[in-house]
C-alpha cells in the first residue's frame, strides 16, 4: 500500500492506521423470483466481462428472459448455450 492510501496517526499508546472505505460494485442489482432467469443464469460463464452489452451475466440473462437479448446474447458461450436457453424459455 503507497503512503498516500493510508494515514497514520499517532494516538494513546501506539499508531493507528486509517485506511480509505472501499466501496464495491452492486452485482445484482435487481433480483427476480423467476426460475428461467436463475436457470439462464446457470448457463452463463459468470465472468461479469461485458462483451454482451449488460454489466453482469445476471442481467444477461434477466434481458433474456424479458425478450430485450437473445438467447445468444452472450459472446463467451452464446452459440453453444443457444438451443438450451430456448428450452428454458419454451420457444
């Protein structure tokens, strides 16, 4: 860690350490109680890339199931998820 991530100071009996709150990405933003999407979702690689145009595979596959992706949405394993995920979706 660099000196300017981390302050020290001194108090009562020895130093003290204050390190800057880290602040994480929300992967799952909005959750849906639909069994498709949780099944899409098992079916994806789960490497949150982007290359689909959505910020995580959860919301690939939430567009998936609302018809705003196709079922080969994915860039990673799209085609071979493909046929599978149109079972799920009874098309």
């Amino acid at each position: 860690m660099c000196r300017r991530m981390r302050r020290r100071r001194r108090c009562g009996r020895g130093w003290r350490i204050k390190i800057p709150a880290i602040s994480f990405p929300k992967i799952f933003p909005r959750r849906v109680s639909d069994d498709r999407v949780e099944a899409i979702y098992e079916l994806l690689p789960k490497r949150d890339c982007g290359a689909c145009g959505y910020e995580s595979c959860y919301e690939c596959a939430l567009a998936i199931v609302e018809g705003e992706a196709p079922p080969d949405a994915c860039k990673i394993v799209g085609k071979r998820v493909a046929p599978q995920i149109r079972r799920i979706l009874g098309r």
